[in-house]
C-alpha cells in the first residue's frame, strides 16, 4: 500500500500513458483523454500505432504487401498520422512532453508489449475500416493480458457521445486480495482527480431464499450484510490511511455486479475493476463484469490486472 510504488514498473517516472490509435474518432477520443491523464500526472504521452501488416495481407495479396515500395509508402502513412496526431496534441497541452511509434505488429500484441512498462495503456472502443473493424477483439485481447492498468475510453451514449469529466471514480470489489491492484489504481486515480471514491461491494454468490428448501441459506440477510460490511472495512483501512484526502463512500448491494456497476457508470468519471474475482460464483466479479463493462458502461472503464 506504499504510495511511493518503489517496486512497480507501471510507477517509475519513465513509466508513460500509451495511447492506441488507429484512425477512428473513438481512438482519437481515446487519445485527448490518455493526453490529459498523462499532462494532470506530469507523464509522458507515448502515441502507438499499428500498420497491422497481418490484417492487411488478408484483403490484399500477402505478396502485395511484402514489396519494399508497399512497405515504405505505409510506414509513411503510418509517420504522417502520427504525426498529426502528436501535433494535435501539443497544441491542446503545450507542455506535454509526447513521442510516438508506428509498428508493423499487430495492434494487439504491440499494446500487450508497450504495457509492461507503461503507467496506463488507453484505447478506444470502436475502430476504423481495414484492422481497426476488429477493435473488439483487440479490446479484449488487450484487457485480457495487458500488463498493469488499461482503460477503455466509453463515451456516454445519453449525452451526445461526450467522454464525462465529472463524478465519482467507481470502483468494484469483492473482498479477495488479487483485487487489491485495482483498489490501489482506484484511490490514485481519486486522489489525482479530486473525486471522491464510491467502493461499490457486491455479495451475489449465495441463494437468498429463492427456494425455501435450500441447506445452503444457513445466515439471514441481515446477517451476512453485516458480515460483508466487515469485510468491506476491513479491506479499506488501510487505503484510507494512505489516502486521507479522498473522500469514500461505500455501497453493498446483494445483486448482480456487472448490472450495478454499469448503472454507476451513467454518473461516473472512471468505473475501476479487476480482471478477475474469486472463483465460483464470485468469480463473476470480476470476469464477465468486466467484459461487460466495456461494452456497455457510460463512462471510461479501467481494467487492472494482478501485478
């Protein structure tokens, strides 16, 4: 719980804010968000794009895209656009140190690879024609295996498409330790926000009565709402103390996590969650819930994995 993260990569002062891109509106979003986190941290920006030679050798001969010419002209493209995209980003934030990479791997593995020691690695939601059409699937991959943090920028469909700059950072926990990395990214991204923290706990694993013959209700409601509040306090402690300035707010609900957390994700700035839960049936917190959350929040969605 160290907040100077003495030993974590994503945390030296060399560690940047990666942004992908690749033509599409939502990654140029994507892009202006990554560039002001990076400005509010005092971080580098670096711009990643992919020329995705693969993808493209399966519209065009494989051969077509293997000559020196083709090549050249692409990497071209490929300098141009980033070069426009970094320009259009000094403009906004002067002082921004930026850089940027264009690669011919596939979008998927190079952001995998940049996270290692990236501070966040940040995407778009949808893409462009060509590659960029598989974004889905590179969202997935990405969040799947990354390193570190990644956030999905989701802009809110109830409010012409705009990526929202206020609220609460919201995060999901289930009680186990292997989410702590994302308790941890949460209180940061509060405390660098000047939001306020709701810790959204959901105990969905048991059968409250569903069936009057369950031998598996052995507690009353009232009974394991007390037990889990505990558990609650007891994880956030210590997060309080090493983040006295953030205001928490803690709310447990006995329902579906994916469903509560995309209903706070409609008054969000940023909705916190881990890859993964516990196993069983708390193993859906947070593994589908995360899934589901970058497909359907209102709001940015920050995926961390366990170091």
């Amino acid at each position: 719980m160290d907040r100077q993260h003495n030993d974590d990569p994503h945390h030296l002062a060399s560690a940047a804010v990666v942004a992908g891109i690749d033509g599409s509106q939502a990654s140029e979003t994507a892009l202006m968000w990554a560039a002001d986190m990076a400005d509010r941290c005092g971080r580098e920006l670096r711009i990643v794009h992919s020329l995705a030679l693969n993808r493209l050798a399966e519209v065009y001969n494989r051969y077509d895209v293997s000559i020196p010419a083709v090549l050249d002209a692409m990497r071209t493209t490929g300098e141009v656009y980033t070069g426009k995209a970094v320009a259009a980003v000094r403009r906004r934030y002067p002082r921004l140190r930026v850089s940027s990479v264009v690669s011919e791997d596939d979008p998927g593995p190079l952001l995998v690879r940049s996270s290692a020691g990236a501070y966040r690695v940040v995407i778009g939601t949808t893409g462009a024609s060509g590659w960029a059409s598989h974004l889905g699937s590179i969202v997935l991959a990405v969040t799947s295996h990354a390193h570190g943090a990644v956030v999905v920028v989701r802009t809110d469909p109830d409010a012409g498409k705009q990526v929202r700059a206020e609220g609460p950072v919201v995060v999901g926990v289930d009680g186990d330790p292997v989410g702590e990395p994302a308790l941890a990214a949460a209180f940061e991204e509060a405390a660098e926000r000047g939001a306020e923290l709701v810790v959204v706990h959901v105990w969905a694993d048991i059968n409250l009565g569903k069936y009057a013959d369950d031998p598996y209700l052995l507690e009353s409601f009232s009974a394991i709402a007390v037990t889990e509040e505990a558990l609650l306090a007891e994880r956030l402690a210590g997060w309080q103390e090493k983040y006295p300035e953030v205001a928490v707010t803690r709310m447990l609900y006995p329902l579906d996590p994916a469903t509560v957390l995309i209903d706070w994700s409609t008054r969000a700035q940023l909705v916190v969650v881990g890859s993964r839960g516990r196993g069983g049936f708390r193993g859906l917190l947070l593994g589908s819930t995360s899934n589901s959350l970058v497909q359907h929040a209102h709001c940015p969605v920050m995926v961390v994995r366990p170091h």
